[in-house]
C-alpha cells in the first residue's frame, strides 16, 4: 500500500483506492469536531446570552482582558484568534456597555490600551464561576486524568497545525 503525507505531515495517510464508497461523514474528524464544538459552544453561550444578551466575541474579549485586564488590540488578536474587525466591534460594543475603558498607547503613540472597567470586572466575576461550572458539566463524564489528557492532545493537535 502506497502512503502519501497529509498537508501538515502530521500523519501517514494509507492510499485508500476509492475512499468515497467507504467514507461515512460521522466518522470524519473534522465533522466530529464541529459537532463537539457547536455544542460546547451552545452550553456556554447560553450563559452569557442569559446573563447580558453578549454575542460570542464580546464573551471572549472580556474574559481575556478580565484576567489580562490591559492590552492593546493588537495583543487581543493574538489572544483570542479572532480577526482586527471581530475584536474592534468588540471593544466598541464592550466600551459602549461602560465595561472598557481605553487609553492611548505611551510606548506606542498609535496604539491604544483597552482594560475592564469596574462594571466590567463585576461582569467578568459574575460570569467566571458559572463559565467553570458550565465547563464542569462538560467534562463530567471524565475523570480527572482522562479531563487533562484530553486538553493536551487538543492542544497537540492545535500546535502541530501551526
């Protein structure tokens, strides 16, 4: 059987002949993974839905700058893997609920500093332990062994794709 290497190298993938007669979608890793996402993201956006009607990538932003509390949106993309357009409407519908505050830049004049204010510290504090138990919940049926090894291959995963 002759193998080829996939995109990444990551693997050898067996020359399978014809691979449409036995491919079966739910089988598909990338289909498994969006599955597992969209219902990870639904039990966790019900949360801050629930709580203060934010859209996904205003969770994000606050939870980054709640822990990292000042950083420049630069910085903030590289955080949060989102795109310069997703986190500037996020600061300007975060900075428009009064939860950020922004400052210009001293080391760099072009650039400005974005940090939580208190209404969006108290936000980010109501928002924490319920995230956590959202995500306990989650990971319920693993213990804690199975928990961590999980997070690592994903982060394995991710890393090699880099």
């Amino acid at each position: 059987m002759e193998n080829s290497k996939d995109i990444k190298g990551c693997l050898d993938v067996p020359d399978q002949g014809d691979a449409t007669k036995t491919f079966e979608i739910s089988a598909f890793f990338p289909y498994q993974t969006r599955v597992f996402y969209k219902s990870v993201s639904e039990a966790v956006a019900k949360v801050y839905i629930d709580e203060y009607d934010m859209k996904p990538y205003e969770w994000r932003a606050l939870a980054i700058l709640g822990k990292s509390n000042m950083l420049t949106p630069a910085q903030l993309v590289e955080e949060s893997s989102m795109d310069k357009v997703t986190v500037s409407r996020a600061i300007a519908s975060l900075s428009k609920r009064g939860w950020l505050r922004s400052r210009s830049n001293k080391m760099d004049g072009r650039s400005r500093i974005v940090s939580t204010s208190a209404e969006g510290q108290k936000a980010f504090a109501n928002l924490v332990p319920k995230m956590r138990a959202v995500e306990h919940g989650i990971l319920r049926c693993l213990d804690d062994h199975e928990a961590a090894e999980f997070k690592r291959i994903m982060q394995k995963i991710v890393d090699h794709q880099g």
